[in-house]
C-alpha cells in the first residue's frame, strides 16, 4: 500500500484511466438517467422561501418537538379554509441546543388562518403569545430567486466558456463545461432522490460547486496541455497516453485538494446539523459536501476522457496515433531498434546538422583566430600613442 501511495505520489501509478473511459461514461449516463427520472417522478423538496408558508418558531423549552407539531396539525384541520386547499404541516425540526426554538413550517395560510394557529400554540404551552413569532414568505419571492440563480449561472457557464477558449481550446471548454454540468445534475439528483430541502443555500452552494469543480478541472488541463504539448513531433506516444499520464500525475493532487475542501465543509456540516440544529449551515454543508464529492470524481473521470474523446475526431492526432502504433509494430518485429533510454548523466545525442556546424566553427589546433580584433586595437601595435588631433 505504501508502494502504491508513494508510485501516486510521484505520478507513477500508470493507472489507466483514459484507456477505460467507456467504463465511466457508462457510469456517468447512468447516474445521469437516475438523476432525470427522479427529477421527473419525485422532483424537489422546496422549502419555505421557494413554495411559499408559514413558520411558527416556538421556544423549545415549553414542551417538545413532536407535541408543537401535532398541535400545528391539528389547528390547520380545524382552521377556516374557504377555498378548500390543502393544508399541513411541511417540516418540523428543532433549530439550536436545548435552550433553542422548534421551527415548523406549514403550507402558505392566509392571515385568519395563521392567526389561529398561533392562538392555539399560545393555548397548549401556555406562553405569552408574544414569544411565539410566525412569519410568512410568498412563492413569488422564491420564483424571483430561482429566475436570479439561473441567470447568474448562464453568465458564468459564459465567461468560464469564453475563459478556457482563450486560455487552453475549445474542445478543454466543451469538456470542462460538460463535467460541470454533470457535478449540478448528479447533486441534484441525491437531492431529489433523498428528499433534501432546497434552501437559497443550497442554491449558493451549488455556485460554490462549480467554483471548486472549475478549478480542479484546470490544473488537469494544464497539466495535460504541457505533456501534449509538441507531440505530433515524436512518435513515442499517443494523445491518448500523454493525457492519461497527466491525470495520474495530477491524481494525487486531486485527491488531496478534495479531502482538504471535504474536512472543512464535513465539519459545518456537523456542527449545522448535530450541534445548532437544522438550519442554513446545514443546507449549505449538505450541498458542498455531495458536490465536492462528485466534482472530484468528475475531474479524474471524466473531464479528461471527454477531451481525449474529442481530440480523437481530429485527423492529426488520428495519424500521430496510427504512426506510433506502426512504429510499435515495427518495433515488435525487430524491423525498427528502439532507442535506448537516455541516462541523465549522458550528455545528449547531437544531431547531424548540429555536429558539423560545431565542427566548421571549432577551431583547428594550432590556428590562429579567426575572429576580427576590435577596431580600436587594429589602429596601431601595442604601446602605441593614440594619434592626436589637428592642432587649431
């Protein structure tokens, strides 16, 4: 295992990656497929400040979770409801330690409705009606979120676009964009199959996502544009093999960045969840912690098999793939000696046009220079007076 970590390390792993990119294609279609039927059969779990309700915040040291909840349900059956719409109780959880609140949250009630809720929260634990606060948000104000949060995200698919066509290539873009997308429908694909509730911080947290993932899609490509960079020169190896070689150069590096960004983002987690109670540290954690998980697979993956599918179509690299393989062909048959490997302290091979350009300029022994003296020196022998002006 320690061979192992050290060959990761140093990028020497070989690990076949590439090679094997039907494999994770199969799994990306796959977990795509999930993702789009659960968005079609389950959809999302909205919350509050995208569907529209109520919230009842209630002190948690008057009673229990479960008693707060069952009063609120029983209040909405008995409340007036004119226009029969269905009303209930869409969460309950306790926000903070013991001294914290019970936060429930109900379906959108028109002012009557709530205010007999409240008369009955104020009823069964006996507090002042002034320490039980309800609140209202409006399913416009989440539409107009929603609408903001595509919006930015157009722009910035945009300018990461116009970003990695400048700095790398079209086909690097395409294929970082592709992984990008393919972090957003797998994270929100568990959201849908699980039942999380989407927050404005699970909406920040997604951004936050395509941040990270950007990034460590970057250095892969730029590790991959040096080693391919020149390579239709040589006929030792193929895109293919020079591009699997930088992912396992960088490899280790992805690994690591992803285990340092989760460690953090596994403790707020943590401490939203378990320690403050449900809440906007616990959205944002959840978010973070699935999509970081997914981008760091999507950058060893699948990013890169992507571009070295895509630079498979050009016709350049098809015929440098098919000149190395016919010489490893050869080389196979005995019809070609391959070189040997380079000793570093073996001075390097110089071609011919190098060598007799050393030798016409390398001096014989026994010659003389032939290089021009200075002006100044060729005026007179040494020692001699420098000529004086003309005198006036």
């Amino acid at each position: 295992m320690s061979g192992l970590a050290t060959r990761l390390y140093k990028g020497q792993a070989d690990l076949n990656i590439i090679g094997r990119r039907k494999i994770w294609f199969t799994v990306a279609a796959v977990a795509v497929v999930i993702a789009l039927s659960s968005f079609l059969w389950r959809g999302f779990t909205l919350g509050i400040d995208f569907a529209g309700g109520n919230e009842f915040q209630v002190p948690a040291s008057v009673g229990t979770l479960q008693h707060a909840e069952d009063t609120v349900a029983k209040a909405l059956d008995e409340a007036p409801n004119p226009d029969g719409e269905e009303l209930g109780v869409a969460s309950a959880q306790q926000v903070g330690g013991g001294d914290g609140t019970y936060l429930i949250r109900t379906s959108e009630l028109t002012p009557e409705q709530a205010a007999a809720v409240k008369a009955d929260l104020v009823e069964a634990f006996g507090i002042p009606a002034d320490e039980i606060s309800n609140s209202a948000v409006s399913g416009s104000w989440g539409r107009q979120v929603t609408d903001r949060a595509l919006l930015g995200l157009i722009i910035f698919i945009a300018v990461v676009m116009l970003y990695l066509v400048v700095r790398f290539e079209w086909r690097m873009a395409v294929a970082a964009v592709s992984s990008l997308f393919l972090d957003l429908i797998i994270t929100a694909g568990v959201y849908s199959l699980v039942g999380f509730e989407i927050t404005p911080s699970t909406v920040i947290g997604f951004l936050t996502i395509l941040g990270f993932a950007l990034y460590d899609v970057v250095v892969v490509f730029d590790k991959v544009q040096e080693n391919t960079r020149g390579i239709t020169a040589s006929s030792t190896q193929t895109y293919t093999e020079a591009a699997n070689l930088a992912v396992n150069q960088t490899l280790m590096r992805s690994i690591n960045t992803g285990l340092v960004a989760l460690l953090p983002v596994g403790g707020l987690l943590f401490i939203g969840a378990f320690l403050l109670g449900a809440g906007t540290l616990r959205d944002l954690g959840l978010v973070l912690f699935v999509g970081m998980g997914i981008a760091v697979y999507s950058s060893i993956f699948f990013a890169t098999p992507v571009l070295a599918t895509l630079k498979g179509y050009e016709p350049k690299y098809q015929a440098h793939s098919q000149r190395v393989l016919a010489r490893r062909a050869a080389i196979a048959r005995g019809d070609v000696t391959p070189k040997a490997p380079r000793s570093p302290k073996q001075p390097a091979e110089r071609s011919e046009a190098e060598v007799a350009a050393l030798a016409g300029a390398a001096p014989k022994v026994g010659a003389r220079p032939t290089a021009k003296r200075p002006a100044a020196n060729r005026s007179g022998r040494p020692g001699n007076r420098p000529s004086r002006g003309k005198r006036h």
